[in-house]
C-alpha cells in the first residue's frame, strides 16, 4: 500500500516536470492529436486551442459546431472537405468532435 502511494506520487510528479495536465480528458487529448495529425483538420481550419490558422474551410471558433454537427460533417465529408469514414475509425470520428465541439466554444 505504502510503495502504491509512493509510486503515484512519483507518477504525478513526473507528469507534471514534463508538463501534462494530471487533471486530463484524455478523449479531448486524443482529439486534438487526430485534429493536428492523422486527420489534418489543421491545415484547412481555424481553430484557437489547435493553434491552427487555415482558411480553406470556416473558422470553427466562429461556427461553435456542436458534436453531432462535427460527426456528420468528418462522416460524410462536405463540399470540398473530404469524407473521413473508412480513414478514421468511429472512436476517432467521436473523438475528434469531442474535441472540436469543446474547443471551438472556449
Ligand atoms: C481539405 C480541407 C479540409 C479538411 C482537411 C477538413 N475540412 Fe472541414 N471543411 C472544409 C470546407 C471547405 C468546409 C465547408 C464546406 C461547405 O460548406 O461546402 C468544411 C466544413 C467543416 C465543418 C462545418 C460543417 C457544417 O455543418 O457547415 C466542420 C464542423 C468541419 N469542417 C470540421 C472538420 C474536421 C473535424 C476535420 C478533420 C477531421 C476537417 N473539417 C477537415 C475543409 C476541410
């Protein structure tokens, strides 16, 4: 019990003296990964907590998309945007429009 407490301390400590948040959604974590890398939402939109600046789609801090607006959208892809089904899994699917839908209303 005593090294079980001694190893989180350990562990917190660690992951604060490299800088993640210990307090951490890791879907939102794991969206905002697939938006700035497997995905590349980043190179079309805007989006202020991606610290993404990208014109060819709408600014999503001004649209605020809420989460089911996102799933259609990166499902069945829109205009010019490509359809993600098939690329991304539905776990990504979900988790990128987590993380856009609470991202883009900060
Ligand atoms: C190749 C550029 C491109 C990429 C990559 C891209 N988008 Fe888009 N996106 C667009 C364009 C262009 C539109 C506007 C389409 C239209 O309205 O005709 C759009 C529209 C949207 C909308 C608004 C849809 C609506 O209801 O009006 C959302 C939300 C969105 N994109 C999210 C994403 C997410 C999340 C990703 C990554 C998984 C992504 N986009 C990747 C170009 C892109």
């Amino acid at each position: 019990m005593k090294n079980n407490i001694s190893f989180y301390l350990i562990f917190f400590f660690l992951t604060n003296l490299i800088g993640l948040p210990t307090k951490s959604d890791p879907i939102f974590d794991l969206g905002k990964d697939i938006f700035l890398n497997k995905a590349e939402c980043s190179t079309c939109h805007t989006l202020a907590d991606a610290g993404s600046k990208a014109e060819i789609g709408p600014n999503l801090n001004d649209i605020k998309p809420d989460k089911i607006r996102v799933i259609l959208t990166v499902t069945n892809g829109i205009g010019v945007m490509p359809a993600y089904d098939g690329q991304l899994t539905s776990e990504e699917i979900d988790a990128v429009s987590h993380y856009v839908s609470i991202a883009a209303a900060k």
